[in-house]
C-alpha cells in the first residue's frame, strides 16, 4: 500500500520501460500518463528523433522516438509499444518506448553515477539495481527537457514523499496474446483505486483556492479554472462518505465522466500512486456487498496478497447527473461566463499536401491557385527554386515548398498546384502537391507555435498548428515569413533580367 509519509523518503519511484534489451527509468515526477502510439503529423525540417506531433485531446503533443534520441538503432513499433508523457511547466512531450514494465521503487542507495556518459549524449548517467543481476539505466530528464526546450524552474511534480515498499515490483510480466488495461492508481483515505489511463486527461496539483458554488451536492468543492477551462473539483473522500482529513498537497486528477463520458471533472484525491498495465484476467467482478455501495466499481483488481485496488467505472462515477448536465450546458452563472464565447472570430485557410502532411495559408493572402504550367529555369537558383512562370503577361517566380521542406523531388502530375501569394512587394507562386480544401476555422482552435520547434529551422515559417477536430492537425504556414525568404531579392532580380531580356 503506497502510504504518503511526512519523513524523507530513502527510496524515488521510477516509471521503467524497455528499449531493446536494456531497462531505462524516468523519476515519477515527470510523468503525467502513458498511451498507446498515437498518430502524429510530421514536421518537415526537424531531426529525425522527432516524430512529430499528435492531438492528445486538444492539446498539441510533440512526440519523439526515444530509441534515436538515445542513439539506439530504430525498430518498427508493434502492440506493445507506449509513448510516456511527461509534463514540465505545464508543457507536455511524448516519449515512445518499446514497452512500460510498471512503476517501482528504487532505494537511493541502489543508484550510482557513470564515470563516463557513453553514447547517449549525456542524457543517461546513472544505474540502479533494480534485482539481482537487472540494471536500469535512469534518464536524466532535466537534461533532456532543457535540450528540446521545454525544460524551465516551473517543472511540474505530481511525486509526493512515499514510505512504500512495492509488491507488485516482481510480478511476471504479461504474455504479448494477453489483453491488458492501463489504470492510473491512487489513493483516497486508506485504499487505493484506478481508472482506466484513457478516461484521464492529466494530472495537477490542486489549488490553494477555488471558486465555492452554491447549491451543489455535498462533494462538489466548488469550481477551478485550469487552461482557460472551468472544472467542477469532486471531493472523493465526501463521494465516498470518508471524512475530509487533511492531507497537504493533495491531487486533481481531471477524468472525463457521466453518462457517455463527456464532460471533465478534477477528482479531488489524496496522493497519486502509479501507472499499472494488468492483464484483464486478474479483474475480479465486484462482490454484490461493494456493488450495494455504490454501482461506479467496475472490478477488483488484486495485486499482490496484501495489495488490492478499486477499479471504477468512469461512466458510472458521479450518479448527480442533473448536476454534470446543468454544468456541462453552463446552468451556473460562473461555469457559463467562464466557458463560454457566444461570438468566436473565424479564419479561412487553404489546405494543402506536401507529401502525406497537411499544411495551410490564410485564404487573404492566396490570390488563385493554378494548374503547374509550363516553368522556365533560372540558372545560379537554389534547388528549391523551381524557375518562373508567365502568368497573364506578368512574370512570377515559382518555389517548391516540397523541396524547400526537405521533402525527397517527385514528378509533377496532374494534382500538384500552385498557390499564387501576394506579400507586400512581391508575388510568388508556391509550388504545393495537391489543394485539399478552403475551410473555415475558429480562432480558438488555432494553437501557437509549439516551442519544441524554436530550434529548428522550419519554426521561421511556421504561425501555428490548426486542430481541425479528431487527429487532424494542420500545419499554419506565417505568409510574411514564407514570402520574404533571404533569397526573394535574388528571385526578383533574375525575374526582372529576364524579362528585360525578352
């Protein structure tokens, strides 16, 4: 039983995964969930470590192959396959490893420095023994936070001082054929309970005030604004009929819940245990006794002899849906001015292809868009300068964004397009692979410039990432960046000697 403590704690708890044949280990206070491979819009331009970036929920997710960032061969991902999210000032980045063992204690004792970093850059410089004749090496996250740019003195830790022996530490892991659920464990009073990991969206601390609403059940503390967004805090232990205690630095835990699972809620909760992958075959049904109690039990879930947890049903969690329902259409005054923009300002973009990614200009700054016709070289011209075009009697350069964007050269055919854009003093055409559509976006669903990409090169043209809804993210492409390359000035002086020439 994970016990918080007030002592110093002689042992760190540890999130272990695999890569290859090697166990690694991250500090739990970096952790916010694991999830399974999402799917990630890839950014041109950035190092291959980087796999791109994906929509966990609404919030833009960098997502790095932590195999090449550790400079280990790459392999094709398979079933047992986890991306860690880690949390750092309240920004996220995923780490995809080959599979998550669980989450351990390991005695300070048990941890020892390298005399020499080796070859992963410096991100790996201690071992612990973590069984007889098993290592894991521990990733030094402070290093590889701060070398992406997301490391800052504001680093979110959802670690509280544990005293705890972990039994589960030697189970055997699960055969591949086996189905398994992902569960967030933590406690409230003296027992510890789980939710399945996909009903949680992220982990926080919670505050020292919040918004008290009038005429709520008992359990509703009262309301928190997280990220521009209004959540009704829920008090467990008054859920569950426990009394408050006190207990100091206590967690949120914000789960979607109710009927279908729409509406998100902080749970309020003593401490945060771990991150457990159970195989489904050790989910006991609940006893009719505990059913009695309350129908949100989903299953037991028996760790060890001395270790059980209370699995609960999401859906079935909060039985006050008239409270959820009134909430979730803004039936109090302060949910409803919070959460709620009666007018959002609108942008109309053109979307495009550069090979199997998706980008996009505002629709003001494209003024037609054009078959490829015929395209005359221009010598003394970087490759990514396709050549100039006469259109209409006026003479534009053409740029391949493809090749600009380190995308590998194909042949034009039938879909590709150009974008004729029009900047402040000049006009170029934007050689893309195919037109998608012109859609309508609010502002609100425009995110900025995520700041893993301020060290690289593509950031210079980059204004945004457009979330379209489900896993589609567009790239936002900035029009007075992409038209006022250092090479435009070479661009229009071929273009006028050419044209003087003819």
């Amino acid at each position: 039983m994970a016990v918080a403590g007030g002592s110093v704690a002689s042992s760190d708890q540890y999130v272990v995964f695999r890569l290859g044949e090697e166990s690694y280990g991250i500090a739990i206070e970096y952790l916010q969930e694991i999830i399974r491979v999402p799917y990630v819009v890839k950014v041109p331009l950035t190092p291959p470590y980087m796999r791109g970036l994906a929509n966990l929920r609404g919030n833009i997710l960098p997502i790095y192959d932590t195999r090449l960032r550790l400079g280990i061969n790459a392999t094709d991902d398979d079933e047992s396959n986890r991306v860690i999210v880690v949390n750092a000032g309240g920004k996220q980045a995923g780490y995809v490893v080959d599979r998550v063992e669980g989450v351990i204690d390991i005695p300070r004792e048990a941890v020892e420095e390298f005399r020499e970093k080796g070859d992963t850059g410096g991100y790996v410089t201690r071992a612990a023994r973590v069984g007889e004749g098993k290592l894991a090496l521990l990733i030094d996250m402070d290093n590889m936070l701060k070398d992406i740019g997301l490391n800052d003195s504001r680093i979110t830790s959802i670690k509280g001082n544990k005293d705890y022996e972990n039994p589960g530490a030697k189970e055997e892991e699960s055969s591949a054929e086996e189905n398994e659920q992902q569960l967030l464990t933590f406690q409230v009073g003296k027992e510890e309970y789980a939710l399945d990991i996909a009903d949680v969206q992220e982990i926080v601390h919670l505050p020292e005030n919040w918004n008290v609403v009038p005429d709520v059940p008992p359990y509703v503390l009262g309301l928190v604004s997280l990220r521009d967004r209004v959540l009704p805090l829920i008090s467990m232990r008054k859920l569950f009929g426990l009394p408050e205690g006190d207990v100091p630095g206590g967690r949120i835990v914000v789960a979607y819940v109710g009927e279908g699972k729409r509406v998100a809620v902080g749970l309020v909760v003593d401490s945060i245990a771990e991150v457990l992958r159970v195989a489904e075959r050790i989910l006991e049904p609940v006893p009719s006794v505990v059913r009695c109690a309350g129908d949100e039990f989903a299953a037991i879930c028996r760790l060890a002899d001395e270790r059980m947890l209370f699995v609960l049903d999401a859906s079935r969690l909060l039985r006050d849906v008239a409270f959820l329902t009134e909430w979730e259409q803004g039936g109090t005054e302060e949910a409803g001015a919070s959460s709620r923009r009666v007018l959002e300002e609108e942008r109309q973009l053109v979307t495009f292809f550069l090979d199997e990614e998706e980008f996009a200009l505002p629709i003001d700054s494209v003024r037609e868009i054009i078959r490829a016709g015929r395209i005359t070289v221009v010598p003394r011209m970087p490759d990514f300068v396709k050549g100039i075009l006469n259109l209409r009697g006026s003479i534009v350069p053409i740029i391949d964004l493809r090749c600009k964007f380190g995308y590998p050269e194909r042949e034009i055919d039938e879909q590709v397009r150009i974008l004729i854009c029009e900047g402040n003093t000049s006009v170029m055409g934007l050689m893309v692979d195919g037109v998608k559509e012109v859609a309508k976006i609010s502002m609100s669903s425009i995110e900025a410039t995520p700041q893993v990409l301020v060290k690289d090169s593509i950031q210079s043209f980059v204004a945004g990432i457009a979330k379209f809804g489900g896993e589609r993210n567009v790239i936002l492409l900035d029009p007075a960046r992409v038209l006022s390359w250092e090479e435009r000035d070479k661009l229009i002086e071929a273009v006028e000697e050419t044209d003087s020439g003819r």
